[in-house]
C-alpha cells in the first residue's frame, strides 16, 4: 500500500466495489488474515472468515426466496454476526433494519412487523425479541445467534451448507434505521438511494489498512456507531474492537491494550471517561488515538475542552442524523476558534434557517434549521407520507432542530423545537442552560426543562446530577443558581432546581428531556 500507484489502484477498486456493497470482500481478498472483528469476549474473526459468513448468508437467504428490495430485521447486540449479516445485505441488495435490543417486546414487534421483515435474525440473550417474534405471524425465516431458541434455526447451521466465495452477482443493499422520536411510534427512515463513501475520506481521517484499530463502543443498531464504527473498519480495512456494555476503565484499558486508533463517542461517554481518577489515566497513556469523531447530542463546551486536552486536538463533530442532511463537520483546531459551533455552512448543500413564521433569518437569530434534501437521495418516513411531508418545506427538511448562523457562517444549535421553554411568549432552548450549569464543579450533568406557571406558562426548572462527594441540600442548590446567574441573563436562570440520581437517556446517549419534564406535568390537561 506504500507504493503511490498500487495505493490508486486499491483506491479505485475500493469505490468500485462500495457500488455492489463488496468493500469487505476486497479487504479479505487483500488481507484475508488480518482481524476484522474481536467480539467483546476477546474472539478474533479474520476478514475472510467474516466474508464467507456474509457470502454464504446470502446465498441461504437466496435459496430461500429473498431477493433485492426484501427486508431483515437484525435483533443482535454488538458481535461478528452483526458485521456478516450487515455485509451480506449490503451485497445483496435487500434492506436490513438493526432493531434496538433495549425496547419492550411490544415496541420490537411494532419494528419488525413496521419494515415487513421476511427474514429476522435474534441473539438468544434478548428474551423481549424472542417474545416479540414468536407473537409475528408470517416470518418466513428466523434465525438465532449466541445460544438455541425454540422454532429458529441457529444462525451457525442455516449458512453452513452454503460456499462462501464471493457472489457473483452483487447488489448494493440498504440499511433502514428507526428514529427514536419523543412522541407516537418510531419511523422507519428509508432512502432509496444509499448514500456511498469514497475511500479518501477514510485516508482523510488517518485510517492505514491492517494497522488501523476502530473501537464501536456504542450500540451497533444505532446510525452513528453503525455508520462511524462498523461499517468505517469494514469500508477501511481496519479491525473492529466490540464493546458490549460501557464501563470506563474497562474502555479506556481497551483503548490503551488494543492500540485503537478511531472511535465514534457521544459526550456522555466523554463525561464518563473524565470523571476517572487521574490515577486511573495515567495508567493508560492514549497518545496513539488518532481520530475521535462525535455527535449525536451536544456536546458542552468544557467536557470537549477537557477531552481535547486529555487526547490532544484529534476530535472532529458532525451534526447530521438518520435523514442525512447538508452534513457539518468540525475538527478540532476550528472548534476551539469557535467553542460550541458544530460546523461552517456546508458548501454543497443549503441550510436554512426559519422563524415561525416561514421567513428566512438572518445570521445571529435562532430558528428552526432546514436542510436541503439530495437530489435523488430525498428520504421518506416509512409508510408515513404525512410526517414525511410534515418536516418538508419546499426541497428543505427539518429534524426539530434549533439553531443560528454566527457572522461567519458558524452553526451554533441551541435545542430542539420539541423541547423549546416558552415562558411568558419567550423562547428558551434549554441546551444553553445545561451547557452552563455543567461548569459548576459538583454538577456531573443537567437537563432543563420547562415547568408549568399559572401566570408564566412555563418556568425554568434545572434537573441536577451531582457528582460523587457531593450532596443535595438547599445551599447547594443555590450555589449552582448563583453561579448560573453570574451567566445567563435572568430570563433564562433556572427559577428552581431539583436533585436526581439518574437522568434519563436513550441508547444513543442524547437526554431523553420529554420523560424528564413529563412527571412536572403529569395530571395537567394543557402540557405547553
């Protein structure tokens, strides 16, 4: 790969095969040896044990009346099957739903009956899956990973028969992902045209084939890990490190043990990680990170500073989600020109940003933020042409954002429409107050919301995690008010503060606000 020519040659048969799905299938031809996946256990899988596995995978599910534009429901946890089974959809042209392994059996059978699975694949540690399947009329095949379920065959037995050489007839598949939503049952995200990566922007992040090491130490079936972790080694060559349950020494001794040099994090996990004694840092030295990318939900200022300052300027942020978007991007050396900002206005694609009105703002007022659809890349909500067109204006879309546009063309979110304050016909996006509230020295995190005022409508109210050593009393409490009032301006200083011990958060890391606010309201007719 050193060689200048020989490199432009992979790097044209890589974009090649990404068309057909087969970018793996040209790392296990390249390196058939080198460790594509290490499960959480400690197991290595070689690039070509991973893709015969996707090979044979596709010629069982062939035989087996599957064809193109068909659908898989994958119900598995962070482990070698999950990479197969996503290899082989993506070469075979059928669509794979990864289904949240956290959900109630009602809500996976909700998912899986939703993207009209003929083909579902569980892991036998997941008794909700199990439940929610054998309550599915009409799946045609249903498989078992990790251990026997009763009426599926193991996954093991089903692709043995099967030759595991490369299809000649590959197809480039899709992946669906569900949104998580705050209200109503989630959505498919369906694109009919998936979105392709070019191998240089993997060289642009630093990947080297067969020395990259890619940690997924969030949940596979989310976007971001899928798409930042799983299919980043695949697409790179580089080998996958699973994690399967977070803990942070046990992540931090991974990433020192296993040299790992890319991972996708979201700004919890950096919370968690710089809350270990400096003892415990020490002890793993990390100067071989050389790419850290994140997003998902924002990030506080001074969590990023201190996560900058421990691995040095290798992080970059991204804000986009399932439904694509304009793309923003920001490393780290303009991040800290522009603390906050999660992107420069892309030049390939508009960003809009609206009042309530409909009209245009103009930079330095917040709004709610349209992205230009792709042409011919537009997403539709599953089955649901009215949500579809309810976040439409014109050729732009909206995922509920808020935002503004600094002078220069900087974005700045500051929460979401879903979770705007409106106190007394104010406006208040309570991403701002968190982002200041986490300063003071015994707040581990924050999650404000509005509470309901007879005369006011709504009131800031801060919901407080303490950071151990610390405890909850009325001094404390306004301690952190003062110190948010030494910052904010009035209207937005919370005007009460409540002590928890958990605060709620989707698999995906974001703070789950809405269940946050929900017991303030509970029993109220009018919810704002």
């Amino acid at each position: 790969m050193a060689d200048t020519a020989a490199s432009a040659t992979v790097e044209q048969t890589l974009d090649a095969a990404s068309l057909c799905g087969m970018n793996l299938a040209v790392w296990a031809g390249l390196q058939p040896d080198h460790t594509a996946v290490i499960d959480p256990d400690g197991t290595t899988h070689s690039y070509a044990t991973i893709n015969a596995n996707a090979n044979r995978l596709v010629r069982m599910l062939r035989a087996r009346g599957l064809q193109a534009g068909d659908a898989v429901a994958l119900v598995c946890s962070n482990r070698a099957e999950f990479v197969e089974v996503l290899a082989a959809t993506l070469r075979s042209g059928l669509r794979l739903t990864p289904v949240n392994w956290h959900l109630t059996a009602d809500e996976i059978a909700y998912v899986i009956a939703d993207c009209e699975a003929r083909a579902v694949i569980v892991e036998a540690r997941v008794t909700a899956a199990i439940e929610a399947v054998n309550g599915l009329p009409g799946l045609e095949i249903k498989l078992s990973v990790g251990g026997p379920i009763g009426g599926f065959e193991t996954y093991a037995e089903a692709i043995a028969p099967y030759a595991g050489d490369d299809i000649g007839d590959p197809s480039l598949g899709n992946t669906m992902m569900y949104t998580s939503g705050t209200t109503g049952r989630p959505k498919g995200v369906f694109r009919p045209n998936p979105a392709v990566t070019p191998y240089m922007m993997y060289l642009a992040r630093g990947y080297e084939p067969g020395v990259s090491v890619q940690m997924c130490a969030g949940p596979a079936y989310h976007a971001a890990p899928l798409v930042f972790d799983v299919r980043a080694a695949m697409n790179a060559g580089a080998a996958l490190v699973l994690i399967d349950k977070w803990d942070s020494e046990h992540v931090l001794r991974t990433i020192h043990e296993r040299k790992v040099t890319h991972f996708h994090l979201v700004p919890i996990m950096f919370q968690r990680l710089l809350a270990l004694p400096q003892a415990v840092r020490d002890r793993y030295p990390v100067d071989h990170v050389r790419f850290i990318i994140h997003g998902a939900a924002p990030c506080p200022p001074e969590v990023k500073r201190g996560m900058i300052d421990w691995f040095g300027p290798v992080l970059t942020e991204y804000y986009a989600g399932s439904e694509g978007g304009a793309g923003f991007l920001i490393d780290s050396h303009e991040w800290l020109q522009k603390p906050g900002s999660v992107g420069k206005r892309p030049a390939l694609l508009q960003v809009r940003i609206l009042g309530e009105d409909g009209a245009d703002l103009p930079n330095g007022q917040a709004g709610a933020i349209y992205q230009q659809l792709p042409p011919g890349g537009a997403f539709t909500y599953f089955k649901d042409e009215a949500k579809t067109l309810a976040s439409r204006v014109d050729d732009f879309f909206t995922m509920g954002d808020v935002g503004y546009f600094d002078e220069d063309d900087y974005l700045f979110l500051t929460g979401r429409n879903a979770e705007t304050i409106i106190s007394g016909g104010v406006n208040i996006y309570p991403q701002e107050i968190d982002n200041e509230l986490v300063k003071h020295p015994a707040v581990a995190d924050s999650a404000t919301v509005g509470a309901p005022h007879d005369e006011w409508g709504e009131q800031v109210k801060a919901v407080i995690l303490l950071k151990p050593g610390h405890a909850p009393g009325p001094d404390l409490a306004d301690e952190i008010l003062a110190f948010a009032r030494a910052a904010l301006p009035g209207f937005k200083v919370p005007k009460s503060l409540d002590f928890v011990t958990e605060l709620p958060r989707s698999e995906a890391g974001k703070i789950q606000r809405n269940k946050v606010r929900a017991p303030y309201w509970e029993g109220r007719a009018r919810q704002i």
